[in-house]
C-alpha cells in the first residue's frame, strides 16, 4: 500500500513540474488588462519573475495609451527587481518612475506607484548603506 501511494504522489509530482518552469509564455491576444494583470499578479506571487515580468512588459506593449495602467506595470516590474535584490536595478526603475510624475503636467496618474517608489528607494538606501564601524 504505501509502495502505491510512493508511485502515485512520484507520479503527480512528475506532472506537475513542467508547469513550474518559467520559459516564455505565449500571452493570448484576447485578454483583457485585467486579466494580464492578474496573471502577472499571479506569476509574481508563486516567485515566476519571468513570467510576470513577460506579461507586465507585453501589456505596456499592447495598451500604450492606458499612462495609469502604464505606470502600474512599471512599477510592477521595479518592484520585480527588488524582490529579486536586484537592488540597482531597481532604484534605477524606480527612479524612472519619479520623473514620469515629475514631468506629469496633468496629475492624471494614481498616486499609489510614486508613494511606494519614493519609500522603496529609501528602503533600498538603507540596505545598501555600508555599515558603520
């Protein structure tokens, strides 16, 4: 009985390994942003950066004129990085998208992504400061 059981589980987890490998994903063209970014959402949340990453950059391909949207998946993909301790990165795409608000004449993009740049850039500061002797 346990022989059965040892084989059973060997084989389920054999099945589900080629869905834990994070090459490229063929993104439909039919989804909507919602659904990519959920997608995204989900990828990032099982650590598939790349995934994430693939449909975060695929949907500011697909909806370049959606600039709040935009700047969600910008953020979206710096925070990538840090989550990776891809600390320089980043910072530099963080960095990015404080200027975009910077340069934002009409206020029309959500808050929520320079808020949270501006504190991760100091989160970043303090972890890469070297430490006092």
């Amino acid at each position: 009985m346990k022989r059965v059981l040892f084989l059973l589980l060997a084989f389920l987890a054999l099945l589900l390994l080629p869905g834990c490998q994070s090459g490229p994903v063929e993104i439909p063209e039919d989804l909507s942003q919602m659904e990519m970014f959920q997608r995204a959402q989900e990828a990032v949340d099982q650590e598939r950066w790349e995934v994430g990453l693939q449909y975060y950059e695929e949907f500011i391909r697909r909806f370049p004129d959606d600039r709040g949207a935009i700047m969600e998946a910008e953020y979206e993909i710096a925070f990538i990085a840090y989550k990776q301790k891809d600390y320089d990165l980043s910072r530099r795409r963080f960095e990015a998208i404080l200027a975009t608000y910077e340069a934002d004449q009409a206020g029309a993009l959500p808050e929520w992504p320079r808020v949270l740049s501006e504190r991760l850039i100091q989160v970043i500061d303090e972890r890469t400061a070297p430490a006092e002797s």
